[in-house]
C-alpha cells in the first residue's frame, strides 16, 4: 500500500464522505453510547484478540519499535444483529499488564464504554480517512463480513492512560446509514 492510497486527516476532515456520515465521523463523544441510543439491541462481537505486527502507521501512534509486535483486537459493532462498525484496537503489550490491563479482560463488553467511564483515560483528537479496498482496514472488515464492501470512511483516536497510548480506529460499515 503507498502512502497516497490513503492519509488520516485531522478532524473534522470531513469533504467526500457521504453527509450522513458526518455526524458518525465528528462525534467526540461515545460511539458506541451513540449506537446504543438509535437502537433495540447492541451487541459486540469479537473478531479476535492476537498479538501481531501492527499496521506501519499505527507503531508510532502506540510508541513501538519496528518490528514489535502489538496487542490488537477487532471487532464487529452490531445495532440490532447489522453490523455498522469495524472496530480495530492496538496497543503495547506491555500495557495488557499496566496502564491498560482491562482490556485483556474486556471480552464480548464494548470498549468504548470502559473508555469514556475512567476519569483517568483522555481522549486526543479524532482523525479521518477515506479507506479503500487497498487499504489492510478494509480488506479485515471485508473479511469479517465475508462480502466485498465499497469504499468506507473512518475515525482514529488515541487515548491515553497514565501516560500510556491506545489507538482506537472505527471504520463505519454501510449499515451505519440506517441508524
């Protein structure tokens, strides 16, 4: 992938994508709270939970060297049994025993809801990006949904926890446009 397939852009970056994305991709709040509330049932379901190389933009985000791998963990965010986000979570893996040790927990419960309830865990500014099928986000939600998918929108954050960083990427699914 070269690096002008795609660029995460600062928010709110928003020109191209679709308006009804756009109050998804500006939210600073909760995505999932934001989910939770446009629907009868929410469900996580988790993709996997592995230790692997991590995306070559994403090493600097959760300050780890070249070649080290990276706790990440992908999920699928269902509003009422449709899958609207893909979600992909990294972090050092030294912090599943530190600053982050919840999330080696956290199973099938959303994150989000574990991030915005510690008072101790702040939020840096969103991020957006245009993903297309080149992009390896892209081609895990394709696969997660075993469909080929259009080109899709997503927003990337870091949070951090006593002084330790967590990237947090929500790529937006087309079932998003019916919430």
């Amino acid at each position: 992938m070269h690096r002008q397939d795609f660029r995460w852009k600062p928010h709110p970056a928003l020109a191209g994508a679709p308006a009804y994305l756009h109050p998804w991709l500006a939210d600073p709040g909760s995505l999932t709270a934001r989910i939770v509330a446009r629907c009868e049932l929410f469900r996580v379901r988790v993709l996997g939970e592995t230790l692997t190389l991590p995306f070559a933009d994403e090493r600097g985000q959760i300050v780890l060297p070249a070649g080290r791998l990276a706790w990440t963990r992908e999920v699928l965010l269902l509003a009422d049994g449709v899958p609207v986000v893909f979600a992909h979570s990294v972090l050092a893996p030294r912090d599943l025993t530190g600053a982050w040790h919840m999330a080696r927990a956290i199973g099938s419960k959303p994150l989000g809801a574990a991030l915005f309830a510690d008072p101790h865990i702040t939020r840096e500014p969103l991020h957006t990006a245009r993903i297309t099928p080149r992009h390896p986000l892209h081609r895990h939600a394709s696969a997660a949904l075993a469909a080929p998918l259009p080109t899709l929108w997503a927003r990337r954050s870091r949070f951090c926890r006593l002084g330790r960083p967590l990237l947090v990427t929500e790529v937006f699914l087309p079932g998003i446009e019916k919430l």
